[in-house]
C-alpha cells in the first residue's frame, strides 16, 4: 500500500498559525439550521477563512487522505467539513471506524465489541459450560455469544472483508480538487 507521507515544508500549516479559526467551537461544531442568521454567517466567514488557509496548504492532500481514509477526524480538516468529508467517503466507499478511547484508557463499557475468536476459544475450552455463563464471562448479551457460535457454525470468517484502500489521487478526484483523469482530456 502506497501512503502518502507528511513532509515537513520549513513553513507552519494555516491550521497552525490560526487556531482562532481552526479551534473555534462553531468549526468544531457547526452551528443548527435554527441558530440565528449573525451566528450562520460567523460560521461561514470561519469556514470561508479556513478554505482560503488550506488551500494554499503544501500539506493539504496527504492531510485530506489522512482524514478521509485513516481517521475520523472532526471539526474543519483539510479544506472540508466533517460532512464533507463522510460524503467523499461514501463515494469511495470507506469506512472509518473512531477511535475506542475508552479501551485505550482501560475502561471498558457495556455494549463493546467482543472478540469472535474468543468466543469461539471459550466455548471449546468449556464445553460443558451454558452459554449464558460464557456471556457473563464475556460481558455480552446472550445473543452476542449465539450470533458468533452460528457464523462459526456455518463457516463464516470472523475478519471483516479486506477493503481496497484509495489512492490519495481517489480521493483528491472525489473530493474535486483534482480533475477527473477518465473524461478524455490528453
């Protein structure tokens, strides 16, 4: 897989130099269809600012890869909206699954995703053992530990279907900030 690097250019992103634009709360989080017209258009300005910044950007397509592809970043990123950016995305058909900080801190919640592989060892380790144990164990529903036991039943692969990554091109064409190459132009 051929990932675009981030290469320091000797100059600070706008990102950078202008948090008061990049890290104002109406980027982070733009503002309801109800808010009033005075906060509408302070969000626009703020967006209109942040486009004009980015798009002198040297690092502006490996940031946009990197934020389509990789993370899923919110905010204002890369000369795109959080909206945006799911709209290239289901174009290319990426998904992106967030960051689990909860498990990255230790504290795990109620509704995680449990392991397939583990489920499937327990129940060959405790044969003997009901399921509604082994979803104690597991800290699972019932039906969590049954769903896995059928798709190892039937065969099924407990590993997501391999998904082809795009090229930082892909994603540059489908977010139309590059020409499309396939229209015939020489």
């Amino acid at each position: 897989m051929n990932t675009p690097r981030i290469e320091s250019t000797g100059r600070k992103p706008g990102c950078v130099t202008n948090t008061e634009v990049f890290q104002h709360p109406l980027m982070e989080e733009p503002p309801a269809p109800s808010a009033g017209k005075v906060v509408r258009r302070q969000a626009a300005d703020l967006t209109n600012r942040a486009r004009a910044l980015c798009s002198g950007c040297p690092l502006a397509a490996a940031c946009l890869y990197d934020a389509v592809v990789k993370h899923d970043v919110s905010g204002f990123v890369a000369g795109t909206t959080e909206t945006e950016r799911k709209q290239i995305r289901r174009r290319l058909g990426v998904t992106v699954e967030p960051e689990d900080f909860d498990s990255l801190a230790g504290s795990f919640r109620s509704g995680k995703r449990v392991d397939h592989n583990e489920v499937v060892r327990l129940r060959q380790a405790n044969p003997h053992e009901s399921l509604e144990m082994l979803a104690q164990r597991l800290e699972c529903s019932l039906s969590t530990v049954k769903r896995h036991l059928r798709k190892h039943r039937r065969g099924e692969s407990s590993e997501p279907a391999t998904r082809r990554v795009p090229t930082q091109a892909e994603v540059l064409q489908a977010a139309g900030m590059m020409p499309d190459r396939s229209s015939g132009a020489a």
